[in-house]
C-alpha cells in the first residue's frame, strides 16, 4: 500500500511539472502574441495617420485648384 501511495505521489508531483512546464510556454506565447498585437496596432495608427494627412493634402490642392479656376478664365 506504501508503495502504491509513493507511485501515486510520485505521479502527482511529475503532472504538476508538466502542468507547470505547460503553463509557463502558454504565457510566453502570450505574451509573444501580445507583442504582435501591440506592435500591429502601432502600425495601424501610423497608417491612419498617414492616410489623413495625405487626404488632407489631396483636398487642400483641390480646393486651391477650385479657387483658382475662376481667375485663370
């Protein structure tokens, strides 16, 4: 019965270590997968950021081309 308890125990205290070993890989992919997220969403916003600025030039030529036109008649 010793012997029994002692391969039960031994059995309990090699599945924490693995259960262990398995949750400190999760939270490194995680956290490796956070910085993606982190690093994608820093792009996105610089995007944008790009993407308006470049629309607002693009509609600030076309207004001082609108109010022009008149004159150039």
């Amino acid at each position: 019965m010793a012997a029994l308890k002692a391969d039960v125990q031994e059995l309990r205290r090699e599945m924490n270590g693995r259960f262990d070993q398995l949750h400190r890989e999760m939270n490194d992919r995680f956290d490796r997968m956070s910085e993606r997220m982190d690093r994608v969403y820093h792009q996105m916003v610089v995007q944008t950021r790009w993407l308006i600025g470049a629309l607002a030039v693009i509609g600030t030529v076309i207004s001082l081309l609108l109010a022009i036109a008149p004159l150039a008649r």
